[in-house]
C-alpha cells in the first residue's frame, strides 16, 4: 500500500492518535524503506530479519537471534546501530562474565578531602543497541543481571538503582549448533525477549554477490535516518493504534490454545506440548500486530498481523515434550497447525 493510499485512522482512535502519532505513522513505511535501502549497502538479503527486528524495535522489544557463525549478525546490529544514530555496544559472552562485568561496579576512590568515596563505574549495559554476543556462554546470575536490565530498563549494584538509557534495545545471538559449554537460558528469561529469529544461511545468488562484495576494500557509509527521540516518538505512536475487540479475543484464544491444560488446546497440543505461552505472549502479539499494521499503512490491528507475528512470539515460548522429538514434531508446524486449527 502506498503512502497517498493510508487508510484514515478510524473514529475510536481519535481520542489517542493526536496529529503528530497520525505524520509519524503515515511516513513510516516510506521511512522502513528508506532504511533496508540503506542496509543493503552493507546487509546482502536477510530481508526477514531486517522486517523482524524493525518490528520489535518499534514494539519496545528484545530479539533472540539463532543462526550459524558468519552469517552476518553482527554487521547487520552494528549497521543498524549507524542508520538509528543509535550508541552501539558489544558484549562477547563468555563462561568467566561476571555481572559486575556488564552492570558495572562500586570503585573505591579517594577524594580530595582524604577521604574515601564509593564511586560507581557504569558498564557496557549502559548502551542503546546491544549486542549480547553467545549469550548462552553465560553463567545464570550474569545472564540474571542483563534479564533485570531487559525488563525493568534499569540495573541494581550495590543497593543502588541506575537507570539504562532510552531506547534500550538488547539483540542477543545464540549458536544452535554447538552446545558444549554452554548454560542453558532459563525460560523466565527466555520470556523476556519479544522474538525468536532464526538467522538462515543466504541463497546461492546472494552468497555469490557476499562473496564478491567482500573480498575488495569496500566500506559503505550508511546515512543516518533516525535517531533516539524520533524512535521513542515512533514507539509512543505505535502504541496508540487500537486492537478490536474481535481480534484481541483472537489473540488470547491462540495463546491459551498453546497451553496443554487449557480446555480449548486441541488434541495435538495436549500431546505434543509440556509448557505453553504465558500472557507476556498475548501482549507481545498485540505490538507486534500494531506494528505490521502501520507498516501497512493502517491504523488498526487485523487477525494476519497476529498470524505473521505467531511464529516469532511463540516458538521460544512452547516446550516440547518426549512425543514430539519422538516423532519428530517441530514447534514451528505445531504453531503452523495451531493456527489453522484456531481459524
């Protein structure tokens, strides 16, 4: 849909999209295509992943990216980090990290009177866009210390509240392939982050032209589209876009579908499902849609907003049981088949 063909926002939302929600969400999908322009100067397809991390930015969202090594996830985080004028930091998880590592710490200094003060000494938490690189290679009170920070965009040390800088934005990468030492993500915090994106591997064109684009000294500088009071702006105005009643009660229904003791899961579900999504879940499908929607071009949510944003919402958040790896069955066609079931 073009930007002269935006749908006018409808009379129930004119009591919370003033005049500067309503510029803001028209010129958004003009200002989305302006960016993965803009990245593919350096970003050779991974289009989905573009789409999927725009998306939980403007939801206030965190991802979870799962791909191989050398699939360009880095590049892609700190390019984006250049086009959002955003501060840009990155963290290599290892098993020695320590949280005072990543919060930072009390140091203890003299001061000029003789005496001694506790000064504290911000860490690398203390960013807008950060990269937790494998974070699984964590021990689980680092990987406790960056869950408060993800969560209540603030950290602790020492009795002490700081609070993170705005927007806050966390991409964690994790390699599924190699497991050995690492610490498996609790659930808890594996509910923190909006999205679960599955980095692939590029298709035969596209690796030919990665492989011609970097073997010569080339290195592309990215305009600046955005900065951090514009996001928070866009954000405030993604959040005005009213959910109808008709598609919040679908939102629900599909969540409380996914939870094997629930009297409306179905059959598969209840066989093939130990753990279902909480309703962290429902509130993080909502943004999701809003946002879909105004890329879109529209002021209110639709049920294909939920179901283009099911899968990312739900596949971290649905534990398998001994059925299923038994007969082979993926939570990606157990979701598929939840919501064909639920249609």
């Amino acid at each position: 849909m073009s930007q002269s063909q935006l749908s006018e926002p409808a009379s129930e939302t004119d009591a919370s999209l003033n005049e500067r929600d309503i510029e803001l969400l028209r010129n958004a999908p003009e200002l989305y295509h302006q960016i993965c322009n803009e990245l593919g100067k350096r970003i050779i397809g991974q289009r989905d992943a573009i789409r999927h991390l725009f998306i939980a930015l403007m939801a206030r969202g965190h991802c979870l990216m799962i791909g191989v090594p050398g699939l360009a996830k880095t590049l892609l985080v700190q390019s984006l980090a250049d086009i959002l004028d955003l501060d840009f930091q990155r963290i290599q998880f290892t098993p020695d990290l320590m949280p005072g590592d990543i919060t930072g710490s009390e140091i203890l200094e003299e001061g000029d009177d003789g005496k001694r003060y506790f000064r504290f000494a911000k860490g690398p938490l203390f960013i807008q866009l950060l990269l937790a690189d494998e974070i699984n290679r964590t021990p689980p009170k680092t990987q406790a210390a960056l869950l408060e920070a993800m969560q209540e965009k603030h950290i602790t040390v020492a009795g002490h509240t700081h609070q993170l800088q705005a927007p806050f934005f966390v991409l964690a990468t994790q390699n599924p392939v190699e497991q050995e030492g690492t610490y498996t993500l609790p659930e808890a915090q594996l509910d923190r982050f909006m999205f679960n994106l599955t980095i692939d591997y590029p298709s035969h064109e596209e690796e030919v032209e990665i492989l011609l684009s970097t073997t010569v000294d080339r290195n592309a500088t990215l305009s600046k589209l955005l900065d951090a009071d514009r996001i928070l702006a866009l954000q405030h105005a993604v959040r005005q876009i009213p959910v109808p009643r008709s598609v919040a009660d679908y939102v629900v229904h599909l969540v409380q579908a996914t939870r094997p003791d629930h009297p409306d899961s179905p059959d598969f579900i209840r066989r093939y499902l130990q753990w279902g999504a909480g309703p962290r879940a429902s509130q993080n499908l909502a943004l999701a849609g809003k946002v879909i929607a105004m890329l879109d071009g529209r002021f209110n949510v639709a049920k294909e907003d939920i179901i283009e944003a099911a899968p990312l919402v739900l596949r971290h958040r649905l534990l398998t049981n001994f059925h299923a790896e038994a007969e082979g069955r993926k939570v990606n066609d157990l979701i598929a088949d939840l919501i064909r079931h639920i249609n």
